[in-house]
C-alpha cells in the first residue's frame, strides 16, 4: 500500500437494479489524505492499495466512523456518522495515484474535487471518464438509470405523481451535489458538476460553465465556458458569446481567458487571451484567422495569424467595418468590474 495518496472520498449513490453505479455524492472530499488516516481506514475497509471505489454497508460505514475518530479526523468521522445511517448505496472511494478513472465512483470524485475548488482545471488526469459514465435521467426523485425509465414514470402516475424528467445526460448539474461559496448562479442547470467556480463569480441565465473549466473569480459570465477553458479574475463573457473547448475544435491547444479581459456579446476565441484583451462584440477569432496588426498612428503594421497572438496582453481585436479586416492594437482601456453589481453577500 502506498505511503502517498491522491484522494478520498466517503460517498452515498444511486444504483440501477442490478447494482450498476449512476451516480455518486461525496460531502466532503479529501485531497492528499495523511498516511496515517489511510491506514486507520484500509483494515475496515480492505483496502490493500491502488485506485479503488470499495462498496459498503452501514455496520461498516459506522466502524470507519469510530477509526476516524481514533486518528484525530473527527470532521470526516462526522461525515461517516451521518452516511453510516442512510439506506443509500454507500462507497469509499481512495484513489492512490491520478490515473485515468475507470468507474462512475471515481469520476465522481474527480468531478467533486474541481467543483469543491480542490484541484483546478487540468491538475487531474480525466481520461476516459466519457467511457466510465452511463447515460442517466436526470430526474426529481434524482438518478434513474434509461432502461428503468418509463416503468418509473408508469409507477410515479399510478400514485397520482409525474417524475420530471430535467434532463438525459452523462453529466448532472453541480448544485445537486456541490454550491461553491461566494457565487450566484442565475439557472442551475446550466452549471455541470466538475465546475470550477471561484469566489465572486456571477453566473447569469445564459451562462454556461462544462466541466473541468471554470473561472478564478470575480467574474460576469453571461456566454460559454466550454471544457477545459478557465476564466481569468476581473473577466467579463458578454452574453451569447463562446470559448472554444479543447473537446470542441482546439486541438491540444488549451483555451484561457486572462485577467480583466471583456468577449462582447455574441463573440467567440479559439486562441487562448493575455491579461486585458478585448474581443468585439460579434467578432469569432479562430487560430488561423488573418489579423491586421495596427499601429499607435492606426496604420496597418503587418499581418499575422492569430495563434501568433495567443497569450499576448493588452490586445483590442475588432473588425473593419469597412473593409471586414479583423484587426489587433493596443487596448487602452482595461475592464473593470462593478464592485457594486459583483458583491455576493
């Protein structure tokens, strides 16, 4: 067994009738356990090592309660306590290394680490959690697995109820499992679980945020943050605008958006931003766009694509609206968030 691990998670979930995980809820998520809370933990739970989601029952959910306890964790012991009396599918979930997850519990509790603000977008290794997760309807009653669907629906009618279906996905929405400190969120459904949500960040009803993305906050975000792409603080996503996900389009190229940057109503990048860039409202820059470079005279300097530019601060592109030309110069005017409109208290 290894000295170091990657994470932990004491969880309750939703099973399909033949015992198939649909989902997974972790309280409190731990990254980096102490070597000494996974060994007063393994014996209870015959944990011998590796990335492991280890299913149990309340007698054993309670004994780890007391190991817990005995190794000074007594917050986590709490956690155990609580699970320990639910009639729920319960999981200890420890993860050794950040391999690629191989089932629904450890997806879970890598979606769990971002959204907690535990890891950030790109600190864990995601691979294959597509294959790992089934196709689930999202419901009121919570996770029911497809197949299973419409008997549910028949035995919800038969009692005079409707089980609303919200949505049918791989993803649920994260305030089902995880509401960030600090932050407003204007429709929840548009928010997946494995969201990053930093502190100060305003979600409007036509923001969205996909998983393993998100933003350091303050931030407005009225447009898309696709998979993959984090928002620098201080930024602004006009709405209807677009970010360009790595799953989407960008190749290996990871997209960013830097601090104090404004994307304009229905605009779109598919180059990573500097610190204080500007993207007009309309205007969708890909990599190989051609962008005209202006001088401080407002003469044309020369020409590049726009990946030449990614990363670059202090950029305004706009386009000609003479010509259609986009082009790039200095921008003098940085954005500065409305304290006022941001504050979350």
């Amino acid at each position: 067994m290894t000295d170091s691990v990657f994470s932990l998670g004491l969880g309750l979930g939703t099973q399909n009738s033949k015992g198939q995980w649909l989902d997974t809820f972790y309280p409190q998520p731990q990254v980096a356990p102490s070597a000494e809370l996974i060994a007063a933990i393994a014996p209870v739970v015959n944990y011998t090592g590796g990335n492991e989601a280890l299913a149990t029952n309340k007698d054993t959910m309670a004994a780890l309660a007391e190991a817990l306890k005995g190794c000074g964790e007594d917050t986590l012991a709490d956690v155990a306590v609580q699970l320990a009396s639910s009639d729920q599918p319960l999981v200890v979930t420890v993860l050794a290394t950040d391999d690629a997850p191989t089932s629904v519990p450890e997806v879970y509790l890598k979606l769990h680490l971002l959204s907690h603000r535990l890891v950030k977008p790109h600190q864990q290794n995601l691979t294959g959690m597509f294959g790992a997760l089934p196709n689930v309807a999202w419901t009121n009653q919570g996770a029911v697995d497809l197949a299973e669907l419409p008997q549910r629906q028949l035995q919800a009618r038969m009692k005079g109820e409707l089980l609303e279906v919200m949505s049918v996905d791989k993803f649920p929405k994260m305030t089902n499992y995880v509401v960030p400190t600090g932050v407003r969120i204007a429709h929840t459904a548009r928010v997946r679980l494995g969201a990053y949500l930093g502190e100060g960040t305003t979600i409007m009803h036509e923001g969205f945020v996909n998983f393993n993305a998100g933003t350091e906050g303050p931030g407005m975000i009225e447009g898309r943050i696709s998979a993959g792409v984090m928002i620098g603080s201080g930024s602004d996503l006009g709405g209807g605008c677009s970010t360009m996900g790595t799953l989407s389009g960008g190749n290996n190229v990871i997209i960013s958006v830097g601090k104090e940057c404004l994307i304009g109503a229905n605009a779109g990048i598919g180059i990573p931003l500097g610190d204080r860039c500007t993207v007009e409202a309309g205007l969708y820059i890909t990599a190989g766009s051609v962008v005209a470079m202006i001088d401080d005279t407002g003469a044309v300097a020369g020409t590049a694509k726009a990946r030449d530019l990614a990363g670059k601060s202090d950029l305004l592109f706009r386009r000609n609206s003479k010509n259609g030309a986009i082009e790039a110069l200095t921008n003098k005017s940085a954005i500065a968030l409305n304290e006022m409109l941001h504050a979350h208290n």
